[in-house]
C-alpha cells in the first residue's frame, strides 16, 4: 500500500492523491482521491465508492481535466485500459479521451503535458492497436495518437520501462531502464543509456545530451524547476553517471 501519484489543482486549494490504497480517513477512495489541501477533508462529490480497479501510478494535471495512469483497466465500471482522463470536480470518465476499446496495452507508469499534448510513459507497445514503444504523445482532448512523434519503433527493447518523464519548453527528457533509442533516422538505434532527451514534436533522440555512457542503473525520478530551467535533477538506483 502507498502513494504513488500527487497533483496540486491551479488554485493551489485541492490536492489529487492516486496510488495503491482503498481508503481515505475511514472512507471508500479506490486508489484515487482528491482531498482539500488545508484540511486534509476527503472531496465525496469527486471520489465515489468506486473507481479505478487497481492502482495509479501517475497523475497529470491541466486547468480543466485530470489525466491518470496505471495498472487499472477499468474506471467507475467503464472501460479505461491503463489510461485515462477524469472531471476535476465530479470524477467523471471523459469517454472522448478514454475509449472503450484501445488505449494502452500495458502498464503507464508516468505522464507530463506540454501545450496540447500529453506524454506517456511506461511498459506497453501499443497505443490504440498502434506500436508506441513505451512512450506515446497523444491528443489532450482526442486521446488520438501523435504518429510524427511516436514512431513504430522507440525504446524497443525487450523487458524495459519509462519510469519518468519532464518536460521543458523545448524538450522531453525521459527515465527509466533503457539502454537504446530509435535511431532519428527510424534505422536501427542509438545509445540512451537510462536518461534521454528527444524533441517535443519529431521525437528525435538529442545526441549532444544523450550519450553512449550515461547512469549504470535505473533511473526513476526527474524534475525541471521550470521550463526553462538550465537544470535537470535526476534520482534513481544509478551510482555513476
């Protein structure tokens, strides 16, 4: 049991929490939960008694919509394979966003958005029946898959995952077990050894930054004071970058 996910609403007043739990202060909150952030107070009009069916790994925020990742594939009863996009105010399953068919494959394990797009993370291939090797872009509104970024080849690799994802103004730097990147020219690929930058729009690896040496073990938490920020910092079991 535990937290896994925090996002703090623009107005600063309400705190979403998602993880692997069942309840908040005595009261039913699957796995996601939105509660005053003064007063710790539980929100009963956003989290029901039902929610999603197994735990959040991550949660992204915009002024309008609150987007969840995870191992769940269900929500309130519908429909939300690993995926998906809520109301702020009532919970409510946004089903232009989140199909009932499609969606991730596998596990999502981290999300950032950036103007109209929100990038994913985690252990899956395919997105929607499309290959997206455990990094998608997709739609805000739509959930449609951006196809010039995400390319039918990416972090490849057999038994890896994206751990962690942030975002600049001009940039996406990405965490996680990986040891290679799709090639910017889609032939073959190049070294990403368990950090990478790659462009907001083509996805093509940054080889200045990305290099064949890099950190020697997983890396699972990057941060950005903002988006123009000079400074990455980057956690994770590495001893040696």
């Amino acid at each position: 049991l535990g937290v896994y996910a925090l996002a703090l609403s623009t107005d600063g007043k309400s705190l979403y929490v998602g993880g692997n739990f069942s309840s908040y202060q005595g009261e039913a909150a699957n796995y996601l939960a939105k509660i005053d952030s003064k007063t710790g107070a539980l929100d009963q009009t956003f989290t029901q008694t039902t929610g999603p069916d197994n735990p959040v790994n991550a949660l992204a925020l915009t002024s309008s919509a609150l987007y969840i990742g995870g191992t769940f594939t269900k929500y309130r009863g519908s429909t939300a394979n690993y995926l998906a996009k809520v109301g702020l105010t009532d919970g409510a399953l946004d089903t232009t966003f989140t199909l009932s068919t499609g969606g991730a494959d596998n596990v999502v394990n981290t999300l950032v958005v950036s103007s109209s797009a929100l990038y994913v993370g985690g252990t899956f291939t395919t997105y929607r029946g499309t290959a997206s090797q455990r990094l998608a872009k997709v739609d805000l509104s739509s959930g449609n898959l951006d196809t010039t970024f995400t390319k039918t080849t990416g972090f490849s690799e057999n038994n890896i995952t994206i751990s962690a994802l942030a975002v600049s103004s001009t940039a996406l730097y990405v965490g996680g077990n990986f040891t290679v990147y799709r090639n910017n020219a889609n032939n073959g690929t190049l070294p990403a050894e368990r950090l990478a930058k790659v462009d907001l729009s083509l996805g093509n690896l940054d080889t200045t930054f990305t290099t064949n040496t890099g950190m020697e073990s997983d890396v699972y938490a990057l941060s950005l004071l903002s988006s123009t920020s000079s400074s990455l910092h980057v956690g994770g079991k590495f001893t040696f970058y």
